[in-house]
C-alpha cells in the first residue's frame, strides 16, 4: 500500500515538474509529512526524480519550440555550480535548520506568485475598463 502513496506523491510532482514549476515544491513537503521520511532523505528523493522528469519535460518543451536556448547555457552552468556548493552545503545543516530555510522559502516564493497574480489582475481589469 506504501507504493501507492510514493506513486501518487510522484505523480503530483511530476505534474507540477512538468509545468516547470518545480515538483520538488511538493514533493519534499509529501515525503517529509505523510511518509515520514527526513528532510535529507526527501531531498535526495527529489534530486533522484527531478533526473528523468526534467528529460521528459524538457523534450516536450523542445518541441513545442518553448525554450529560450540563448539563456539556457549561462543559466545551466550557474546552476550546475550552485547546485554543488547548495548540496555540500545541505550536508552541513541540520534537518531542522535546513527544513525552516525550505519553509521559509515555500512561503516567499507563494507570497510573490500571489502579489505578482493579484498585480496582473489589477493591470487586465484596467486595460478592460
């Protein structure tokens, strides 16, 4: 039964990694609170399954011609780097500590999705009226 529930935690994050918003967003809070399972561990878990599901992603995307390739390879290789400096980095922290910054990052993040949609809203009102 176990299996069912990883499964189905998988499938929400591959949804939203599919979108390109990042299945992690709700794959380590799943892992970490319905399936008892670290903060260190989850991690690894979603570093694991982000692999095969950005391929996928990132295949569809190219075909539908929905990538910017000129700002792939700047972004890539700062990436690459920070990736390594974050992970030894995440090894030093706490889970405790590192679960806070990963909470306290969901909520910036949700904050600015949030006013950034209610200022988009207000600006399509206007250009209606």
């Amino acid at each position: 039964m176990q299996y069912i529930y990883y499964a189905l935690i998988g499938f929400a994050g591959g949804v939203l990694g599919g979108m390109g918003m990042g299945g992690g967003t709700l794959l380590i809070p799943m892992l970490i609170l319905f399936m008892g399972v670290s903060q260190h561990g989850a991690q690894g878990a979603n570093l694991l399954a982000f692999i095969p599901m950005s391929i996928i992603a990132l295949l569809i995307h190219l075909k539908n011609k929905l990538v910017e390739k000129r700002v792939v390879l700047p972004i890539a290789l700062s990436a690459a780097v920070t990736a390594a400096l974050g992970s030894f980095l995440s090894l030093k922290l706490d889970a405790h500590l590192l679960r806070l910054i990963f909470g306290i990052f969901l909520t910036v993040s949700g904050c600015v999705y949030m006013i950034s949609w209610v200022i988009s809203r207000k600006s399509k009102l206007k250009v209606e009226s």
